[in-house]
C-alpha cells in the first residue's frame, strides 16, 4: 500500500514539474516590446542616416559644372570617381550641387538653368520622389547593416518621406526666374549615359526669389 | 624467401594506404580540384536555363568541374540533387531554389557538410543559411516600372495586376515596389488583383475573365514576361490591344520584340548571366579564403520602354 503511494506521489511530481516547464507565461507588453526590439524599424534607421550621415555629406556632393564634363570626356574615371549603389549592375548614383535660375515649373518637376554652363538644365523632381538615389548615392550605406532584403527597400522609401516632408515645400515655392542653389541625387546608367534628361532627387534646396 | 614477403608486406601497406587517400580524395572532393553543383528551381524555362549555363560556365571558365542539377519546380527533386551533391563531394552549389521557405533545409544541410551555397535570383527565407544570396532587385526594377507606369497613364484609369506564384517572395516584392508608387496618386484604380502562377496560359485565362468584369480597364501590370505575355494574347482575342497598356518583368526575348513592335509598353529587364557569374566567382573566392560575403547583394533590374528597346536584347543589355 505505501509502495503504491509511493509511486503515484512521484509520478504526481513527475507531471507537475513536467507540466510547471512546459507552460510559460509572459506579458502581453513585453512580448510585443521584444518582437519589436528585434524587428527592423525603417524609418528610424533613415532618420539616422539622414542626420548622421547624408546631411553632413552634403559638402561632398560633386559639382554639376564638374561633373557633366567629366562624364563627357571620360566616363569611366567620373563613374570610378563619384558615383555610390548598394548593389552591383549598371545603375549607379551621384550626389550633386550646383546652382542655377529656375527655367520652368511643372506639376512634376522644376527645370533650372545652370549657372556658368550655357544650355545645361537640370530638372528637380517635385513628383515622383522615388527609388534609391537619395540612399545610395553618398555612399555611405553598408549593404551588410541588412539582413532581410525588404529592410534596405523600406529605407529607400523612408528617406524618400523625409524628402517629401522637408525639402518639397521649400521646392514647391519656387518661381520662374528665381536663384536656386541645390544638392541632390541622381541615377545614371553606366552603359547607356544619357546626359540630356538628367533628374535630381533633391535633398537641400536654397532658393532666392528674384527681384522684381 | 623471408625477405620477399617482407618487400611482399610493404608493396601492400602502400597499396591499401593508396587506396585510402586515394578513394578519400575522390570521395569528398575536397583535394585540390574543386567541384562545383549548380542546382535550378527548373530547365523548363528558358530563362533558368540561361542562368545555369551561364552559373556552370563561369564555373568551368574558372577551371572547376561542374554538374547540373534539375530540380523540375519540386522541392522533393531538389533534397535528392542536394544528397547528391553533398555525397558526390561538390565543393560549392550555385542555387536557384524552389521554394523561399522549403529550400531552407537543403541549404543547411549543404552547410552542415561544410559547402558553401550561393543562391542565384531567388532567395531563401534565412538570414544565415546561404554562403551570399545574389538577387534581381525587383523591388527598385517594379518601383522603375511603377513611375513609367503612372506617367503613361498621366496619373488617372483603371488597372488589372497579375501577380506570380503567392509563395514566391518576388511575387510580393515586385508587387510591392509597384505599388509603393502608383498607390501614391488617387486617380489609379486597381479593379481587380489575381495570381496566375508566372505562366502564360494561365494568364490569358486570368485576363479573359477579369476582362469580363472589367471591360474599361487602362492598363495591367505583370509580375513577369510569361503572363504579359499571356495577358497581351487575351486582350487581342478580346479586340482591345489597342485600348489596355501591357507592362511586365523579366527582360525575355519575345516581350522585348513586342515592346519594339508596340505591343507590350515595358518590362523590366533582369541580368541572369550577370548574376549566375557573379555567384561562381564568389564561389572561386571562397575557395580563395575569402568569407565576408553580403548575405544580400542585389543587381539592378533596368527599365526597357519603346524609347530605349534598342539597347537591349533577351536578357540582357546588346554587346
């Protein structure tokens, strides 16, 4: 009798710390805190990379009255030289400044005359502030800060916003005639160079409103 | 006669130890003449096909045996080739798997047994399971694709998207760079939004049903050639290839023709051969030593329209 009890009582442990280590219970708050400690946040990662790294980059940005030249006489060296992507094909970014006098103004871009280069236009987008330029073109980017691949596209979109956000309303304002300073990136296609339909994304903008 | 068996004795030590090392170099593969595995989701396609041979050229041009191994879109085919490549003693496998999720285990395996594996085009669902994953950029290709998208609709109309196989992840990142676009601006309306598998047929049968319920649509986007393709017969059958803008993705040599006829509007065009190469030198630099490869290393899809159609070819940019 007292070897049966015996065995049930231990059995009954048995179960009892089985079942004690088998169940867990944790905070509803803290589950949701950790997943969202481990999942990649986008759009404070761009902010960061915004003031960190792209604002002060901005000084570095190479001349468009350099730059165009370059390009011309030898494309090779410009593309070695100056120009960033994340990624490995064709389409590589630069970031740009230059100044000039605002030509025209559209619903989806901005034509600006540049300063000291007779005939070179160079459009700023106001529309269609898409893609990668504004993320690649400093450089500045480590492809391996990424783990997933919808990480560093949603960076893209992110800094985009920031874009949107702070350098269109500025743009926005701009008149035919005006003085415009500007830095921003742009897309080129290392094979098939076209120096004709150049668009900048812009990331700073100073615009002088023309004396009348 | 005691000194002949002696010299009988030592002539069959080096006879077995011969055979050891012998058959242990043979067996494993791992002594100075590597071999590489390239292991595809299917020879089916065409556009597989151009990326494994390719994968298997380079790998030879680099002076390494090479096999390639067919998995016919079937996960169960592709453990087979894997077993058979880790036991063959392939030294590194240049991978397009089958499926993000159901490959994974192949791939662990292969890392388990100390090979390298370098996924080409399509990705599997780890982080730390492939060596590098080398991959079409569609997300940016369909964000390209979605601006000319919402310029030749000038901003307003209807629209039709067929998307691939929903357990595909460029399925959802082509859709959804896309859409981080065109969602931007009211005036486009997507009426209707349906899988057809990546394949052509199934997207002319898709495309004639949702041309029943929509007959007013302006434009459908493809998540790849084969269904734009397929779509494009529909709405000739249906009288209306003329009225509805067919857009895709891949770069395949029969939606650059109809892009140079004015048939199809755009695509965007992937770089299989730059990709495949790009693993098999990888896998020569891992040889090499090498092991800080990005787990990720997109190559950039580019934006073929009737403006720009004759810079390119199938699958490619013309030499």
């Amino acid at each position: 009798m007292g070897r049966k009890v015996f065995k049930y009582l231990i059995i009954a442990v048995a179960v009892v710390l089985l079942a004690y280590n088998s169940v867990y219970f944790k905070k509803l708050d803290e589950v949701k805190a950790e997943r969202a400690a481990n999942t990649f946040n986008a759009a404070s990662y761009a902010q960061n990379f915004w003031n960190k790294k792209l604002t002060p980059a901005l000084h570095s940005a190479i001349a468009v009255d350099k730059l165009i030249p370059s390009l011309d006489s030898d494309p090779k060296q410009a593309f070695d030289s100056w120009s960033h992507a994340l990624g490995i094909g064709n389409l590589r970014y630069f970031l740009i400044k230059g100044s000039g006098t605002v030509a025209a103004v559209d619903s989806d871009d901005i034509t600006v005359s540049m300063a000291g280069m007779a005939g070179q236009k160079i459009k700023i987008a106001t529309e269609y502030i898409f893609g990668n330029a504004a993320r690649d073109a400093t450089g500045l980017i480590n492809i391996n800060d990424f783990s997933r691949t919808m990480d560093f596209n949603n960076v893209s979109a992110e800094i985009n916003a920031i874009i949107r956000k702070k350098v269109l309303p500025l743009l926005k304002r701009a008149k035919v005639g005006d003085s415009i300073s500007f830095t921003g990136a742009i897309e080129l296609n290392k094979e098939h160079l076209n120096l004709s339909q150049i668009e900048a994304v812009p990331v700073a903008v100073n615009i002088l409103p023309q004396k009348l | 006669m005691k000194y002949l068996s002696t010299i009988k004795q030592y002539i069959l030590y080096v006879l077995v130890l011969a055979l050891v090392f012998g058959s242990c170099k043979a067996g494993n593969g791992r002594g100075t003449h590597k071999k590489v595995a390239v292991i595809v989701s299917t020879l089916n396609n065409p556009w597989f096909v151009v990326l494994a041979q390719t994968a298997a050229a380079q790998a030879r041009a680099l002076g390494y045996d090479t096999k390639i191994f067919d998995s016919q879109n079937n996960t169960a085919v592709e453990a087979d080739n894997f077993e058979n490549a880790i036991s063959a003693g392939y030294n590194a496998i240049l991978f397009n798997p089958t499926d993000a999720d159901g490959s994974v285990s192949n791939v662990l395996e292969a890392k388990a047994a100390g090979i390298p594996v370098f996924c080409m085009d399509r990705e599997v669902n780890s982080v730390d399971a492939a060596t590098s994953q080398i991959l079409s950029d569609n997300y940016s290709g369909c964000v390209a694709i979605g601006k000319y998208f919402v310029e030749k609709l000038h901003k307003h109309g209807k629209y039709a998207e067929l998307l691939g196989l929903v357990g595909d992840n460029n399925t959802w990142n082509r859709s959804k760079g896309f859409h981080s676009v065109v969602d931007f601006f009211p005036g486009l309306t997507m009426v209707a939004q349906q899988s057809a598998d990546f394949d052509r047929n199934k997207a002319m049968e898709v495309m004639e049903s949702i041309l029943q319920a929509h007959p007013d649509i302006d434009a459908v986007f493809c998540g790849n050639d084969a269904m734009a393709s397929g779509a494009y017969q529909a709405l000739v059958a249906a009288g209306k290839a003329n009225d509805v803008k067919v857009f895709g993705f891949d770069g395949a040599q029969d939606v650059i023709e109809s892009i140079q006829n004015k048939k199809i509007v755009a695509t965007g065009m992937q770089f299989p051969k730059v990709m495949a190469k790009t693993a098999a030198n990888y896998a020569g630099e891992y040889f090499k030593g090498k092991r800080d490869f990005p787990k990720k290393m997109p190559v950039a899809v580019e934006l073929v329209t009737q403006e720009n159609v004759s810079d390119y070819t199938g699958y490619g940019k013309k030499d």
